[in-house]
C-alpha cells in the first residue's frame, strides 16, 4: 500500500459514497487508476466500504459496550456465539479483565436486561459480564490517521 492507496483510502473514509471521478480529481490521477487501486484494496481485505447505521436514529434508545469475562479457553467460542447474535453490532476478543467486548443498540434499559439475561448469559463459556452504557456519543468516527 502506497500514499496514493492511503489518500484514497482517507477519502473513502470521510465519504464512503464518492465517486471514483471524485477521488481522482482530489488524488491527481485518472478515474481508471482509482478503479483499479480500490477493486484491489476491497479485493485483497483492506478496505469494506459499508453503511454503518446511527442505531439511536434507528430507535435503539439504550447503546451498550459490555465487557465480558469467559471460562478459561473459552473466549473464543463465546465471541462466535454471540456474533451470530443479531443485536451485536460489534464484537471483539480483548486483552485486559474482558476477554470478548460487545457493543449493541436496545430500543430501552428493559430490552438490554433482558438481552442481557435471556442471549448472552446462557452461552456456555460466560462468566461474567459488566456493562457500561453509553449517556451521550461525542465522537462517532470510523477513520484513521494513515
């Protein structure tokens, strides 16, 4: 990956929706070039260009981060389960006290306990959970400094 990749890159990210002739004029280079820099870069994994929703505009009233603790070895068999949970809109294994961190949008408090108790306590493997919710978002980004 080359500057050329990185500025494109920086652009996409604050306009996933720019056209290749944009980015061209803004890079310096052919439309054509652009084409074929971003096929590659989404072909070979480094860049997704996807739609990334607001969940509070969306009605999810109650947006969580939820540090979870798994039985030793377990951590990742957790963090599959409760990928396939269409609730989490984000889901990492971690270092430090959580092993798996789970961000998830709930339309109430009431619908996140229940979330709480009814998906994510019963997978095998969790021990613990501790959760933080969010009172007001004062940066939602998705760029990098390349």
């Amino acid at each position: 990956m080359d500057d050329l990749d990185q500025k494109m890159i920086s652009l996409l990210q604050m306009d996933g929706r720019a056209s290749n002739a944009k980015i061209a004029r803004e890079v310096g280079v052919s439309e054509g070039t652009v084409r074929r820099r971003l096929r590659r870069l989404v072909e070979e994994d480094v860049v997704k260009v996807i739609a990334v929703p607001n969940l509070e505009k969306l009605g999810y009233a109650t947006t969580a981060l939820i540090g979870i603790q798994t039985s030793p070895g377990k951590a990742d068999s957790v963090a599959n389960a409760i990928a396939q949970l269409p609730e989490a809109q984000y889901v990492a294994i971690t270092t430090g006290p959580y092993d798996v961190m789970l961000w998830t949008g709930q339309p109430s408090a009431e619908a996140l306990g229940n979330f709480l108790r009814d998906k994510v306590g019963p997978i095998e493997g969790v021990q613990r959970t501790e959760t933080f919710v969010n009172l007001a978002i004062k940066k939602r980004t998705y760029g990098m400094v390349l």
